[in-house]
C-alpha cells in the first residue's frame, strides 16, 4: 500500500521561499498517473495548488500560478512543491495525494514576518 510523507514546511517571510517534499514508499511513482499537492487553510475547505500527471500535463489554480512548481523524481520516488514569492494567505498545512489514493499527513507552512 503506498504511503506518503510530506517534509519541508516552516515559518518564512513574505516574498521567501520553501521547498516542500513528498517521499513515496510502498509503490513506484513510475507507475502512479496523477500526484497532487493540496493545502488546507484554518476555518476553510481543503483546495488544489498543483498537479502533476505522468504525461508531463501540469495544473496550477490562479493564486499560485507563477509562483509554485511541482514536479516529480522517479529515481528518488519523489513529489516536490517549490513554492517562490510566498504570501501570507499562503499559510495552511500543505498535503501530498495520489489521485484517487492516499493522503499524506501534512505539513504546516507559516508565511508571516
């Protein structure tokens, strides 16, 4: 069964930078079509920040669009979010999800100065 474990999150400034991470194990991302990172914000729903299909498609919603990248290592079974110009209504916990799968646990991003 494929677990997920997202590292990477922190306190940054407006305008900073982090790099999150989801280590795969359990499972060969080879052979996993969508990832997904997804974040959810206190007092609000669970939303989409990126996707990433085997076929090289990418999707990014409008507020992180230009500023996120995700991207996937099949040597390293890994799913990387690098996150550049990071806002304040950026903070939420940040999860790493196979398409119709598992979640990981999360990991809290703080974008404050």
């Amino acid at each position: 069964q494929v677990q997920l474990v997202e590292s990477g999150g922190g306190l940054v400034q407006p305008g900073g930078s982090l790099r999150l991470s989801c280590a795969v194990s359990g499972g060969s991302i080879f052979s996993i079509d969508i990832m997904g990172w997804y974040r959810q914000a206190p007092g609000k729903q669970r939303e989409q920040v990126a996707i990433n299909a085997s076929s090289g498609r990418l999707n990014y919603p409008d507020p992180v669009k230009g500023r996120f990248t995700i991207s996937r290592d099949n040597a390293k079974n890994a799913v990387y979010l690098q996150m550049d110009n990071l806002k304040p209504e950026d903070t939420a916990v940040y999860y790493c999800h196979q398409y119709m799968g598992p979640w990981g646990q999360g990991t809290q991003v703080s974008v404050s100065s």
